[in-house]
C-alpha cells in the first residue's frame, strides 16, 4: 500500500481548511471612482478628502460602479453625524439586490431586507439593540457566498441568512435604478462614508479603475467599467418642501391645469411616512401639494414613523375649514391614531381623549369629503386614514359603503367602541360601515405589503404605512393621465 508523505497530508488539510475570505483577493478602494453628482439617486451628495458625504434626507442613496456576480466581499468605513435612523449597504446576491441595514425602523434593529417580501421588523434575520452612536466611525461589512449572505458590524458577525439569494428583494424605499449594482444609503442621517471597499472571492467583480494599496484594479478583471446612469434628485427635507419648476416638469391633467392635492394630517399623532412619502411622488412628476389639518398649528407625527432630525413637526398651509374642494383634484387622509380625531360619525369614545377630536372640525371635514364626492374628485384614506372615509356620511351613509377597500390589520387606539366593543382592529371601521374588505395582503404581490392599493372609482385606499408610496405614485399616474377628469 502507497502511502502519503506527512508534509503532504498536512498542506492537504489546510487547503480544505482555508476560508473562503482567506482566498479572496485584496480590497480595492472604490472611493475615489464614485461620481458623486451622476450616482446620486435621491439626497444630496458630495465628495471631499474625508470620503462622500450626505445630507440628511428621506431615503438618501446612491448608486456603486460595481456590479458583481458571484461571491464577494462588501465594506464600508462611515461616521453617522445626525439622526437617529438607518446606514443601509445595498448588495446583490443570487442576481437579486437587497440592503444590509443597522439601527432601523426607528427602533435599533438591523437585518436584512426584504426577505420573501418582509422587511427585517418581521423577518428571520431581525437583530435587536443595534444603536449606532453619531460621532463615533464604524466598519459595516457584507460578505456574499454562495449559500449565504453574512453582515458584520466592526468585524463582528452580527447576521446570517442561508440562502442563493433568490429569496431576496430590494424594498421599494431604497429601489436603485440598476438592480445589479452595489449601493449606499443613509435614512434622515448626515453620514460620511470614509471608505468603500469590495474584494472578489469567487465569479467577477466589475469594477472601474480604482486605487489599491495591494492589488491594481486590472487585476481584478478585464471587463469595461458598467456605470448605472442616473439622474440627481433634490434631497427631500424631513417635512418635504412644494416642488418647484426647476425641481420638476409641471404635470398636467387632462383639463391642462396643473394638478393639486390637499393632504390631511392630524395635528397629533399622524404616521409620517404616510404623509411624506405621497407627496414626495406626487411632487415628484410636478403636482401642487398643500397641507390641511383641523387648527393651524404645528403639527406632530408619532415617533419613529421616519420623521427626521426636527422630529417630523409640519406646519399646516390652512384648516380644513378653510379648504375649498374646487382649488383641488384629490383629498388625501393620511394615518396615524391621531386620524381618528376627524372621525365624523363614530359614536364611541377613546382614551386618549385628544383623538375624540373637535365636533366643528368633524363637521369641516364631513363637508370637504361631501364637496369632493359630488365634484367627483379623488378621495384616498392611507392605514388608519380610512376610518374617515369609513365614518363620513355622504346622502346618510358612509362614503366607503358598497366600496371595495381595503385597511390596516393592527389594532385601533383604545377606547369603547360603537355596541360596547373594545379596542377593535382599524380595518373594523370600514367593514362596520359597509365597506367591501379585500383580504389583507391581497393585492398585487401576496408576500409583500407595498403593492395593497385598492381603487374602486374615486375612492383610493391603501392598507399600511409600507404601502405609502406606492399610493402616492398611482394617485399621481391618475390624475396626470389622459384618462383623468
């Protein structure tokens, strides 16, 4: 019997050994490639000695000239100035791009997203007690095998997910317009990214010329550099400004006007995201948005609903007394408990006593969802926004009777409800009165939230805050369509 030379068995065994990242090639510094104006996706980004920078701003990202396949590494150096939201790494894994996020949700989580079409407050890979500290520089890292995706936060493994890749998407907040591309972001946060770097393991890594300390960037491969074409947008501040002519083409509706929507918010307690995201759409394609609330004063949002550094405070442009339903296209009710306060017909009592709401503003508001009707204009209620429409009364019944719709499946703020009931779901309030439910999760894409937007004629709802966005766009699509009245 041949046997094996012991110095043989032995490189044998440390060959099988060997970790992937242990074979991988040497990091090579993608920092100084990154064309801060033509990366730009939304936010506003600059470059300087210290690495790139951006403002803080809703859904701030930027496109990566790299567009890798197979296995890899991903790292980036940041300081968090501001803010008390998100860093986001964006990678592509199995040919899907998804995004590494710490200290999310407004609630220190990190994780990655989406998985089967749930963000990580409700997915497998949910780590708690992730807090970034502002000031302070971090290491955050993505390493992409073939069976699994891993997330370090200064070199500490803090999430694993097993899988190709196939499983992964890109949720609609941080959707880059080149799926394949590595990306960054940063949520409501000025950040400084120091440093960014990739490194290939296995398959190829495109990249463009980039300055390496160990290894020049032709070594990596020899393909052309694949650059995403964007376009830069304005940051949208924390309470998102009228856009402007210069900021985008003036939409026009099919009476040649430039469309207008009045956006109702609570002046305590509305969800942010489901007041600021529509508009960010609306005002994207160049509709007028004005702001109404029951008194002409500051109003404030739950938190940690994606309200900024000044805590998401928006000053209404007039009441809803003053509204005139002529001036505008579209009503839009955003959520929040605080909705509740516009309720005009619910007969039971809450405990907090702020959202029993005020009995001439209730009036106001049954009247402008009368004089929208009868002009035949859209009416849209976001989450718990729909209870208004579900509690208005237009020619003695609810505006929502008859109507397909569709709500929120979270419980309603406590208190007693209309029979003695306590505390029941949001939804309740539509179906109570007469609303034709869809299923939660129904449309569109069973395994995601973004896509459940109902319209039945004029009457436009949306079942939760992940589907704020996607409202905004089909309401903007509507009235700046041929078809739109």
């Amino acid at each position: 019997m041949k046997t094996v030379p012991f110095l043989t068995l032995a490189v044998l065994c440390l060959s099988l050994l060997i970790s992937p990242a242990a074979k991988a090639d040497n990091w090579v510094d993608i920092t100084q490639q990154v064309d801060a104006a033509k990366a730009a996706v939304a936010g506003e980004w600059s470059k300087s000695s210290d690495g790139l920078t951006v403002r803080a701003a809703s859904g701030a990202r930027l496109v990566l000239p790299s567009k890798p396949t197979g296995e890899y590494d991903f790292r980036v150096a940041f300081t968090r100035k501001s803010g008390r939201h998100s860093i986001g790494l964006f990678f592509v894994a199995g040919g899907k791009q998804a995004a590494f996020e710490i200290d999310a949700w407004g609630q220190h989580l990190a994780g990655f997203q989406n998985i089967r079409g749930q963000d990580f407050q409700s997915n497998p890979t949910r780590v708690a007690d992730q807090a970034l500290e502002n000031g302070r520089r971090y290491s955050a890292e993505v390493r992409v095998r073939k069976d699994r995706v891993e997330g370090y936060l200064d070199e500490k493994l803090i999430v694993t997910h097993r899988s190709d890749g196939s499983d992964f998407t890109q949720p609609n907040l941080w959707k880059l317009p080149d799926a394949a591309a590595l990306g960054l972001g940063a949520w409501e946060a000025e950040t400084v990214f120091h440093k960014i770097e990739v490194r290939r393991v296995s398959g190829d890594l495109p990249l463009a010329s980039a300055t390496s300390s160990s290894t020049p960037a032709s070594t990596v491969n020899s393909k052309p550099v694949q650059t995403a074409s964007t376009t830069p947008r304005p940051a949208p501040a924390s309470t998102p400004a009228p856009t402007t002519s210069a900021q985008a083409p003036a939409a026009r509706a099919a009476n040649g006007k430039q469309p207008r929507v009045l956006i109702v918010i609570a002046n305590q307690h509305f969800f942010y995201r489901e007041y600021s995201e529509p508009r960010q759409e609306l005002e994207r394609v160049g509709c007028v948005v004005e702001v109404a609330a029951g008194f002409k004063q500051t109003c404030h949002p739950h938190p940690n609903t994606g309200e900024g550094a000044d805590r998401g405070a928006v000053n209404p442009d007039l009441t809803i007394a003053e509204a005139d339903a002529s001036r505008y296209d579209a009503l839009l009710f955003s959520g929040g408990w605080g909705s509740s306060m516009y309720q005009y017909a619910f007969e039971g009592s809450y405990q907090n006593t702020v959202y029993n709401g005020d009995r001439r503003v209730k009036e106001a508001v049954n009247k402008l969802i009368n004089d929208f009707a009868k002009q035949d204009k859209y009416i849209c209620g976001l989450c718990h926004g729909v209870s208004v429409l579900a509690w208005s009364r237009v020619n003695g019944r609810s505006l929502l009777a008859g109507k397909r719709a569709t709500g929120p499946t979270l419980g309603g703020p406590p208190g007693v409800y209309p029979g003695g009931r306590n505390s029941m779901p949001s939804r309740w309030n539509a179906e109570f009165n007469g609303a034709r439910m869809v299923a939660p999760n129904s449309v569109g894409n069973p395994n995601t939230l973004t896509d459940d937007v109902v319209i039945d004629g004029k009457i436009i709802t949306g079942q939760d805050d992940p589907t704020a966005r996607e409202l905004g766009r089909q309401l903007a699509q509507l009235l700046t369509s041929n078809k739109s009245k």
